[in-house]
C-alpha cells in the first residue's frame, strides 16, 4: 500500500517505452512524469520542479543509459537515480551501481515493488553517494595529472568541457595562472573523437619570437636538409593546446588565422602549402580587453578562438575540491620521491579550505610537498596562518569578471535553465555563426553582397543574419565625410 508521504513524490521516468516498466499504473498516489531521451532528462533536472527520483530504463543502447546516469550524477548528484533493466547483467549492475545508482531493478516493475523503491531511495540518505561521488569526481587526463570536480563550479565546468568535446570549433580556457586551464583542455580532449590522437602543448610565452614561428610552423627543405616538422603536423589529427595564446607574436598570429581559416599553411622559408587537421584549444590568464586594446591580441584571432569561452575558476571558488586535491598531490609526490605518503589531520585539512590560495594549484602543490617531507602539523598551521595575514583579497579579479561577462555573454539562454544543455549546444552554435560572419565581413571590407557568396548564404539572409547579431560595421568601413579643401 502506497504511503501518504508518497503522494507528493515527483517521479521522473526516462524510457521509450512506459508500458514496459509499468504494466499497471497504480491508483494516482504519486506524480509520474515520462522523458524519452538523456537530453530531456538533463533539461529537467535543471528545472525548479525538479524530480524527487529518477527511474532509469537502461533500453536496448546500456551504454547510452550509463551515459545519461555519469551526467545525471554529475548535474545533480543530490538525485537520487535507480536503473531498470531488461536483463540481470553484472557488468551493467557493477557499472551503474559504480557511477553512482542507488539501486538496479528489472522491468517490469510491479506496484509493490515500486512503492518500495521510492520510500527507501527518498526517505533515507543514500550511504555510498560520498564513496560514488568521488570516484567519479576524479578522472586520470594524463600522465600524474587529474581533472578534480567535487565543486558546483568544476562539476559545471566537467559538464561544459564534455558537451564541448562532442563539437570541433576552437576554444578559449581563460582564468588566473595554474588553475588548471591545461587539465581542462586535456579533458576535453580525452572525451572527444580526436582522443586517440596526440595532444600537444605549445608554451607560447617561453618562446622567443625568431623560435616562435619555426616551432610553430616547421621549417622548409630549402633552409634545413630534411625539413623540420610542424606543430600542426606533429599533433596528426589530435588537439593542439596554446598556452598563453596573447604572447604570440603578431605575425605568428597572422598566420595562425589563415592556419583556422584555410586548414594550410607554409612552412617558414618555404612555398608550397602544407595541409593539416588538428582542433585548436587556447589557454590564457590576461585581461583579453587590454591585450586587445593594446594590440597584443589580433581582434580576428580572438574571434576566431572564441567562438566559445571557458572560464576556469581558481581554488577560492572551488574550496570542495581541496580535500581531494591534497590527496591526489600527496600520492603523486609520494610516488615520486620514494616516500611514505603522510595523512592531512583535520586541522590542517580545514585550514586549507579556509586559505583562499592566491598561487591556486601550484601553491598547493608546493604545500602538499613540504608537509610530506617535514609532517609536523603545527608547522604547516602556523604557515597557513601567516600566508592569510599577508593575503589581500580586496582588488577584484579581473580575470574572473571578464572571463564571467564573456560567459554570461555566450550562455544568455543557457543561464535560464541552470546551464541546461541543449541551450548550450545552441549558444556555441550562435556563437560560431557569428564569429564566422564577422569574419566573412572583414576579410570582404564590409561588401555584405561579396560576403553572402564567401559564406554561401543568399544575401537576404546574410541582412537578416547580420541584424539578428547586431553587427555593424567599424568606423573605417563606414562611407567617408566629405570635407572642404580649405581644413
């Protein structure tokens, strides 16, 4: 029999087929509302009627099920999600109860049995969601290099990164120096089609100019015997990640430009073009309005890169991710040193989170070193506590406000629904739009008849295109004013 604390129960059910979980219906006692697909089942978690329970059908596709369960847990952890399947499968039982399902049923489901899940999964707290959620909260990038997401902020930015990865277009990683811009990336890169490819990283700003474009772009036969490989070509159809994209030199970022544009480029001393294929992702911690203002950033670059941009945030606004990252930092150093790893006690470990880490990952890093060498408690609390005495945190992160308005910029949509992801998909569509008619514009001088045939578009739609962007063109495109002789 079905509870009164029941009749307020909101059920969402994600299946393509109801009549196969639920064969009889019951008598009305609980809210039951039916999606169809992971997307939708995403969208409605991020509503403000969210659902007290997710039921799950694994259907014919289990991998795709798992897939909506690892972001369902990854949006809203706080949900509770049971899965149903046709089958009683270990593999699929042992996968879904390890990403975070609070329970596996078979279908169909019998009233009884129903009434039963529901009272246990929204009455009592689920024990394994803090073990669940942190392996699922950490996930190897690369080689002693791990993407942390415990946050609201970095589980936001780990559901960016993979809906991102399912698209090619450039990107933008802006935030404060070491906060993980270069692990975003990878992340990205692991979840996308390029992932058995290389990934490349190019430290912009370690480069010497004269160096900066023969790193880049190779050299031809003609200057060195063989030839010197690109960068380009070296990633062989993989990522390639700038770090610090602004230090480019003007004329490397020239011919970066035409590198996006026309997927060719030439070899430094060379004539013939070379093709390639790589997704460029660019990293950078300065404020992108000066650097344009002050013509260290092509304004065409910077259009080109961002046709979205992420915002990676520093550790003062991820203080849940700190725990964990101690962890990770210790058994790597440990590893590395040859060490018996040591075990933060509370005290420090709270002080940590307390600490606001103006050096982010690195300050970390450097912590989590000297405490594995010396290991006295009251050393590193006394540490702690001089660095906040010394820390200011009254001038604003510009990084932070810039890197926000340009986010609040690109996800207007998307912020009405808690970033829900199919807004998502479409503000990086737009954003990529019109980026490309911007560019179109330019690279035409403003001849919006020249520019509808190099984007291939009518030129009634281009116009309808241009006002739904609020383009216009720069003053040096507009007609000029005519003045007398005598000035």
């Amino acid at each position: 029999m079905v509870t009164e604390t029941m009749a307020h129960t909101l059920i969402l059910v994600v299946s393509r087929d109801l009549s196969a979980l639920f064969p009889r219906r019951g008598d009305n006692s609980w809210q039951l509302e039916v999606v169809d697909s992971g997307w939708e089942a995403l969208e409605r978690v991020q509503s403000s009627n969210c659902p007290d329970i997710i039921l799950l059908d694994l259907g014919e596709n289990a991998a795709d099920g798992l897939h909506t369960l690892r972001w369902l847990r990854r949006v809203r952890p706080d949900i509770p999600v049971v899965m149903l399947s046709n089958g009683d499968n270990a593999m699929q039982k042992t996968e879904a109860l390890r990403l975070g399902a609070r329970d596996f049923r078979l279908k169909p489901v019998r009233e009884a049995d129903l009434a039963a899940i529901i009272e246990r999964n929204t009455d009592q707290p689920y024990k394994g969601s803090d073990s669940a959620t942190s392996a699922d909260s950490v996930e190897e990038v690369a080689e002693d290099m791990v993407f942390v997401s415990v946050s609201p902020a970095m589980r936001q930015l780990r559901a960016q990164a993979e809906l991102l990865a399912q698209t090619d277009a450039a990107l933008l990683l802006v935030g404060q120096d070491d906060t993980g811009k270069e692990t975003a990336a990878r992340l990205i890169h692991k979840r996308s089609v390029r992932s058995g490819f290389k990934f490349l990283k190019i430290n912009c700003s370690a480069l010497s100019a004269d160096v900066t474009e023969n790193e880049l772009f190779g050299l031809d036969r003609a200057v060195v015997g063989g030839g010197v490989s690109s960068k380009p070509n070296s990633a062989e159809t993989g990522t390639l990640y700038f770090d610090e994209v602004t230090a480019l030199p003007l004329p490397v970022q020239e011919k970066l430009i035409r590198l996006l544009q026309e997927k060719t480029y030439m070899r430094t001393g060379g004539e013939a073009k070379v093709g390639c294929d790589f997704r460029l992702i660019a990293g950078t911690q300065a404020n992108l309005e000066e650097a344009l203002a002050q013509g260290n950033l092509r304004e065409d670059l910077y259009f080109r890169l961002s046709a979205f941009t992420v915002y990676v945030p520093p550790l003062k606004q991820r203080r849940e991710d700190i725990a964990l990252l101690l962890t990770q930092f210790m058994t790597q150093l440990a590893r590395h040193y040859d060490l018996p790893a040591r075990t933060f006690s509370p005290a420090v470990l709270s002080a940590c989170r307390r600490y606001p880490w103006p050096g982010n990952l690195k300050e970390l890093e450097n912590f989590t070193k000297r405490y594995l060498v010396v290991g006295d408690d009251e050393l590193a609390l006394t540490e702690l506590e001089r660095k906040s005495a010394n820390t200011s945190e009254l001038e604003p992160d510009r990084n932070k406000l810039e890197a926000e308005a340009v986010l609040s910029k690109s996800t207007s949509e998307a912020k009405d629904t808690n970033f829900g992801l199919k807004s998502l998909v479409q503000s990086v569509k737009g954003e990529a739009e019109r980026n490309a008619i911007a560019m179109a514009l330019e690279q035409t001088h403003w001849n919006r008849k020249a520019a509808s045939k190099v984007l291939q578009v009518s030129y009634r739609t281009l116009l309808y295109k241009i006002q739904q962007y609020h383009l216009s063109p720069p003053a040096a495109y507009l007609a000029p004013v005519f003045r007398g002789s005598g000035n």
